[in-house]
C-alpha cells in the first residue's frame, strides 16, 4: 500500500460567517493523481491554497510529502510545484531564460544541464531561445509546467492545468502527467474539464458548498449515480414484446426496437440478463450497456436541480451478437 503524500483531516476556513471549508479530509497516495472536483464557491481554490502554504486555515491539520503546513513551512515548500491556471513565465524572456530564473530561484546546482533536459522533454528545443511572448497556448503551458519541475518536486499541485488549449495541446499535456506519475511524482489536479478527470484521476472527491459530498475512483464514483443499463435491440416487435415480458422493469422504444433494462454494469448482471433471454429463446441482434460519466456524477452530486442522467446515454460497451 502506497503512502500518503499529502493527508488532510477535519480542514476548516471560514471568511466570517462564511464558512468555505467544512470539516473535510482526504489523502492522497504518493505516485498517483487525485483530482478535487467542485463549482465555482465549493472551495477548491482555498483548499489548495491552505495545501500549499499559501493560506492558513482555521482548524484541522495538513501534511504534505510528510510535513505540517503550519510548523514545517520551508519543507513543504520545498517538496512541492504549483502550476496555476495561466501561464506565470515571463514573456520578454526567452523559455531557456525562464527555466534558467527559475534554476536560479530555486537554487539548483549546474543549472544548465536541467534546463536542457526539460526543454528537450516538452519538445521546446527549437523555441528555446525565442521570446516566451512568441509562444502558443499549448507552448506556454509546457514550459509553465517545466518551470514547476524544477528542483524535482515530490508533489505538483495543477490548477486547470489545460484550460484554454485544443484538444491535440490538452492530450499532449495528459501525456506528460501520466510520465510524471509513472515517474513516481505525485499530482494533485484541479480542473473544469470532467473528462480530465476521469482520463487521469486515480481518485476523485467532489466538493460542494464546503463540503466533501463523495470520493472514490471515477468508476466507483459513476456506480453511486443511478443510470446504467444493458439496451438491447431487436429484429422485430414480436421478439421485443416476448422480451418486455421476460425483463421486467425495463422501458420499450418500439420505433427503435430497443428494450432498456436497468443494470449495475457488471458481468454477473449481465449474464443473468442474456440468460433470461436465452431461457425464453429471445435473440438480441445487438447489446450494449450504458453508464452516467463523470459529468452526470457532477451535476447529481452538486445541482439538485440537475435532471435524470438516465436522460443522456453514455456507451462503455457494445456488442454484436451474432
């Protein structure tokens, strides 16, 4: 079992009568990606802030890479990377001198082969020595990230590390994530983008109004909210009226011919299902289960006002039958 990297318990800030956090606690296992979810007020931003040294809060404690973030501030700071959502270089500075300031900040011996490792890690090479004003969205977000591993951080903190880029910049940036975490960095990732999260997240926590409303890995996550089901599809009304009969609960779509039945997507449902079809020799010409993604988790979890995630279909599986 992996260690934990950052620990935080019974965590509270309030601004007045304003409470931001409530209470909340989680860990983070040292080599893995979690991910802090919630709207805009849920108290993200303040969370990360009190993590990083850069906010003290009003009860509770936090560790992180081991070390209280009151009584070992120097420690903390010296274990961690922070990347916020834009780009903090320098644009009249070229991305070897960013890099370079920030060897020198940091107080990183032989800085020079550093900085050329990192440039030829995120493809920086032939910009190197342009103006960071030159610089695509994409470009300057790969070297905001290179600035932060600087001095080998053991935990990075990722504020919307991708807001604003295409879908090629933000996939090249997964990219890189994944290496780090392989690396046996730790990541510790906020974003707006829910397919973010469940493409990278090894556990996920959803805050709301201050408080932690559910954690657990995207999977276990989109189990809890309700919506998953097996559709079948039929060559005829017949079969699909024998089949309604059979499966009950499910709901019909005679212009379609498809039968849903509401499932928890695991194999043993599934089989149960097909037998049943089989025992009253039905045929499905074609299945497929459907399941909520981290979307529908979002907005069941923090808009009560949210509709039925049963209403938009997301497919994990799909089978022919033959």
């Amino acid at each position: 079992m992996r260690s934990s990297a950052i620990a935080v318990s019974g965590l509270r800030k309030a601004y007045g009568d304003k409470v931001v956090l409530d209470g909340i606690g989680f860990d983070v296992a040292a080599g893995s990606i979690f991910s802090l979810l919630g709207p805009n007020g849920a108290g993200k931003t303040t969370t990360v802030n009190v993590l990083t040294t850069l906010m003290k809060a009003d009860a509770g404690t936090v560790r992180v890479a081991g070390h209280d973030v009151v009584t070992a501030t120097k420690q903390v700071r010296a274990a961690i990377g922070v990347t916020g959502q834009f780009a903090a270089v320098d644009d009249l500075l070229s991305g070897r001198e960013n890099l370079q300031l920030m060897a020198d900040l940091k107080r990183v011996r032989s800085g020079d082969p550093v900085v050329t490792r990192l440039l030829e890690r995120f493809d920086l090479v032939e910009s190197a020595d342009k103006p960071a004003a030159t610089y695509s969205g994409g470009m300057r977000r790969k070297l905001d990230l290179a600035m932060t591993l600087v001095g080998n951080p053991q935990i990075i903190f990722l504020d919307e590390p991708t807001t604003g880029l295409d879908p090629r910049s933000r996939r090249a940036m997964w990219g890189i994530v994944r290496e780090l975490v392989a690396e046996g960095t730790t990541i510790f990732l906020t974003t707006q983008y829910l397919e973010e999260a469940d493409q990278l997240a090894d556990q996920v926590a959803v805050l709301n109004q201050g408080r932690l409303v559910a954690q657990g890995t995207p999977e276990e996550l989109k189990r809890q909210i309700p919506g998953t089901h097996v559709r079948f599809r039929f060559a005829d009304l017949y079969e699909l009226d024998a089949a309604a009969r059979v499966l009950a609960g499910s709901a019909r779509d005679d212009e379609e011919l498809t039968l849903r039945v509401p499932s928890n997507g695991e194999s043993r449902s599934l089989l149960a299902l097909l037998s049943r079809l089989e025992e009253h020799t039905i045929n499905a010409q074609e299945f497929s289960v459907h399941t909520p993604d981290l979307d529908d988790v979002f907005l069941a979890l923090t808009d009560p006002t949210s509709t039925d995630p049963t209403s938009t279909e997301h497919t994990s599986m799909e089978v022919i039958a033959q």
